[in-house]
C-alpha cells in the first residue's frame, strides 16, 4: 500500500487538523477513523460550520425539540447548548491525542460570538463562560484577532486558558498577537501558573489573499505595459504563500528570544501558526496548493473534508514552508511596488471575515429558531 501522505505531514512534523464539525462524525466513529487513519490531532468550528451542520437536514431536529421542552427559550442558549456538546464530544475523541503528547496538540476549537469582534470586555466574559461550561483541558477558545481581540488574548492567556487566535491575515496583527499570547504567559507566570498548561495558535488565513490580489492582479493587467504585466503575472498566485512563509520567519525569530527562551524554561509550548482558509478557491490551482506549499515544523494546517481527502490521494509532503525565504520577502516588498496595497487587502479582509462570520451567526441563529418553531408548531398539531 502506498503510504498515507497526511501521516507524512506529522512526521515533518505539522499536525492535521480537521475544518470541520457535525454531530454524525462523532456518532458514527469518522472522527475516530480520521485519527487513528489520517492522523487528524485537532478541530476547529466557526459559525458557517455550525450553520450548514444545523439549518442542513434534520440531524439536529432532536436535540433542538429536546433543548427547547427543556425550559430553553432563547436562541442562542439553544444553539450553545448543542454546540456545547459537540465540542465536548470532540474533545473527547481528542482526549488521547491530548494525553500521549502531554497536552501539545489534541484540541478542539468553539468561537466566541463573532458580534463580539470588537468589544474587548465583552469578548472576555464570553469566552471565561465558555470555557468553564465545556470544561475540558484540550479546549481552545476562537477570538478574532482584531484590534479589540488582542487585548482580550492577553487576558485569557493569563488567565490560563487556551486561544485560538483566528482571522489572522497581515504580518503586523500576527506581530501583535505574539505579543498578546508572550505577555499573558507572563503574567500567568507570575501569578503562579504553569504555564505548560497554557496553548494556544495564531491562525493565519491563507487562500482568501490570494483571492483578493488576484482580482487587483487582473484589473491591473487590463492596462498595464508589457513589463509591468510581466511582473504582475510572476507574482499571481505567490502573495498569500510568501505572507505565510514570511510569518513563520518571524515565529521563528520570536523563539530564538531570551524572552520565549525564559518561558521555554518553565515548560511553555509556542503559541504556532495554523494556516486557516486553506481550501483552494481558484480552479486553475492545485487543489493542495496551500497544503504542500506551507509544510514545516510546529504548525497546524485545518483543513476542509474536502482538501484532506485530496492531500490523503495525492499530496506530496517536502520541507517547503523554509524554502527561499529571501524569495518570499522579494515578492512582498514587488507586490508593494506595484501597487497592490497588500496592507490594505488584508485590513479589509479582518472586515470582511468579521462581517461574513457575524452573518453566518445571524444565519445560524435564524436556522435554530425556524427548526424550533416547526417542531413546536408540529407537536402542538
């Protein structure tokens, strides 16, 4: 049998996570099988995952009309309530990953309501009652790491519990949620945590990038000089890759420091990049491109079902995330100098990803209270 490239991922020492949850894949044992087969050690959610789980199908009309002949009457204690449990399922399925490397990976991630995105407080109460209604170790807590959500990281983190710091797309935000996650060590440190309790991941977006470059790309190529053309099609489809291979340069500056050095010491794992968004949107790319282009030790790579299925047939594994990182600056400072504004693309990204997931939420709020009042309106029939 031809080995399995996702478990060659692990070997290069990258952990598979999986960009997706639904209750059958814990009912019927596939999360089980993803782990045992693929070597999936981690899971992440966000509200369109809940969404299209929840509003597709009847899998969850069940536990709604449970929940809400329960006393539960507000939507959103609803969808918590299942979602809760999910996590917790999956968490579990997780919990021997967890155990055998001593609480390195094995974690399942729920978020933080996106409407909360810009309210730093607000954002820490929920997660703090997020958290201790999971209640388990191998929990990481979703907060967008915007403006608002850096301050929030730092508290968590001090406070010790787990964040998976998500809609990272430019180098000075992911800059300043090192800082964040470094600090909050810290003071959980000096407030007698062990801080080899605490983990965490700075999830940096990769396809939607490429996605939004692209299209500056093709409207400049409708005017642009033969010379200039020729640069701006070198570059199509390198922006997004060389941004990932860039901050992994500056992760990898950030451990040589006394500073994590000290950390180090008293047992604190580094807080690693997780490529997110890494399904291919283009058709003419591979459609493992973001996969087997950003492979390197102490990373997380999430994936769609869709994109692990593709990478078990037929990704090629290769050290290729510290390959040329001259290369990946050049392309950076060109995309710049043609006017890409790739600062602006990614500040407008945070916007658009705050604003799609806030909807998705709305959506799935939406989704909850229509199946509850049919299921009402169907036993009082």
């Amino acid at each position: 049998m031809t080995a399995n490239p996702l478990k060659a991922l692990t070997a290069a020492g990258q952990a598979i996570w999986l960009d997706y949850l639904h209750q059958d894949i814990l009912a019927t044992g596939e999360l089980k099988r993803l782990i045992a087969d693929d070597g999936v050690t981690g899971l992440t959610s966000n509200p369109s995952i809940f969404e299209k789980a929840i509003g597709d199908g009847s899998s969850y009309d069940a536990r709604i009309g449970q929940l809400a002949a329960s006393g539960g009457t507000e939507t959103k204690d609803l969808y918590e309530g299942i979602a809760i449990v999910d996590i917790q399922g999956a968490c579990d399925q997780l919990r021997p990953a967890f155990d055998r490397l001593n609480g390195r990976d094995g974690y399942a991630s729920l978020e933080v309501s996106p409407t909360l995105a810009n309210d730093t407080a607000g954002t820490v109460e929920e997660a703090r009652r997020l958290w201790a209604a999971v209640d388990r170790p191998n929990l990481m807590i979703k907060v967008p790491g915007t403006g608002a959500g850096v301050p929030a990281i730092r508290q968590l983190i001090g406070e010790g519990i787990n964040v998976n710091v998500t809609l990272l797309f430019a180098l000075q935000a992911y800059l300043d949620v090192v800082e964040a996650h470094l600090a909050g060590l810290e003071v959980f440190k000096a407030s007698g945590g062990h801080v080899g309790k605490v983990h965490g991941v700075a999830s940096f977006f990769v396809s939607r990038i490429d996605t939004a470059i692209n299209k500056k790309i093709d409207d400049q190529l409708k005017t642009a000089d033969e010379a200039t053309a020729q640069r701006l099609k070198a570059i199509r489809g390198q922006v997004a890759i060389a941004n990932a291979k860039v901050a992994y340069q500056r992760y990898l500056e950030m451990i040589a420091t006394p500073r994590w050095q000290a950390l180090a010491d008293h047992g604190a794992a580094p807080q690693r990049l997780l490529w997110a968004s890494t399904g291919t949107k283009d058709p003419t790319y591979s459609d493992v491109l973001y996969i087997e282009t950003l492979i390197g030790p102490d990373t997380v790579n999430t994936m769609p079902p869709k994109t692990l299925d593709a990478f078990r047939d037929h990704g090629k594994v290769a050290a290729t995330l510290t390959q040329d990182p001259a290369a990946a600056e050049a392309t950076l400072k060109e995309a710049n100098a043609l006017g890409l504004d790739l600062n602006g693309v990614t500040g407008a990204l945070v916007e658009d990803g705050v604003r799609l997931f806030a909807k998705a939420f709305e959506d799935l709020l939406k989704a909850v209270d229509d199946k509850r009042r049919r299921l009402s309106d169907k036993t009082a029939a």
